[in-house]
C-alpha cells in the first residue's frame, strides 16, 4: 500500500538513498557492503565550495566482514565524496574499530561507544546502524531456517525471527498460521 497523494505540490530537494548487499564469500564469511549517498537536486554551496546539481555531498562506502556468527572479522570505510575534502575521507581506518562486535549483541550501543562524535563520520556511523537487520535478512533462509511449515525441516529451536516484531509475535495471528508450533498458549 503506497503512502498517501501528498496535500500539496512539492519539489524535490534532497535525496538520501542507502543501499546494503550481502555476500557470501568462497571462503563461508560474508561480506555486507554498504552505501549512502546524498544528492541536491539545486546547485550547492558548501562552506568548501560550490556543489552543482546531482553530484553528490556524500558517497560513503562501508564494508564489513562477518563470521556465521555475524560477529565482524574486518571492517573498512571509504568516502568517494565528501563535503571538506582532505577531512572527511580520512576517517576511514577508524572504522576498523568495528572489528570483534557482533551485530545482534548491543552492536548499536557499542558502535556509538567507539565511533560517535568526533571518533568517527556522522554519516558512516549512521550508515553502520542499518547492519544488523541487513545481515540479519540475508542469512534468513540461507544461514538460518525460516520455515516451520509442513514442508520444513523441523527445527529443534524456535525460528530466530519470531517476537522480533509486531507481526511475528507468539501471541498473533501470522504465527498461529505459519508457526503454529511456536504459537504462546492463553
């Protein structure tokens, strides 16, 4: 269901566009490369000089290495456009940081303890945020089982994805439908 006709007539300012993909290597770790990329769709100027229309102010790349266990085994940063260059894109190293946390362990928490501030780039940071769910989607179905289902193989644990949201809660209806198993008792 698309959002609703907006009330008035609009323009096109700003666009952030975040993308992550997953990969599994040859090796059994996976790579999750991500991007952010912001664009003005008006000429800029920055306190570093003008920026033309459609190029952007960012275009960061983050890339971490995870294990099975999505815990990072390498992490590496690099920025393609930035708004003071010579600043900006150095900050790269710093996210190596990331290395030995795990993505469903308080990674947030700890990502902002090491890399918030001045430690890091407001903008990677934020990027690193969307990692775990991203992770999270590529191993499910891959790495991780999310059947339960006649069809399934019967898992001996509850499947990893339930009362992790609204709609998957054991207490609801899509798990009394597509889980039953699992579905909480009254």
């Amino acid at each position: 269901m698309p959002l609703s006709t907006p009330v008035s007539r609009r323009a096109l300012r700003h666009s952030r566009v975040i993308d992550v993909q997953a990969y599994l290597r040859d090796d059994g770790l996976w790579d999750i490369d991500a991007r952010i990329t912001d664009i003005k769709s008006f000429d800029a100027t920055l306190a570093s000089g003008p920026r033309a229309a459609g190029t952007p102010l960012h275009d960061l790349h983050l890339r971490i290495t995870v294990d099975s266990e999505l815990t990072i085994v390498e992490a590496e940063a690099a920025s393609d456009f930035v708004p003071y260059p010579g600043f900006c894109d150095t900050i790269g190293p710093a996210y190596r940081e990331l290395i030995g946390l795990n993505l469903l362990k308080n990674f947030r928490r700890d990502l902002k303890q090491r890399l918030a501030g001045i430690a890091g780039c407001t903008h990677l940071t934020e990027l690193a945020q969307v990692l775990p769910t991203a992770a999270v989607q590529a191993f499910a179905g891959d790495v991780w089982s999310t059947r339960d289902g006649a069809n399934a193989d019967l898992p001996h644990e509850k499947p990893f994805q339930l009362d992790k949201c609204h709609a998957l809660r054991t207490d609801g209806g899509a798990v009394a439908q597509y889980y039953p198993r699992w579905v909480a008792k009254a």
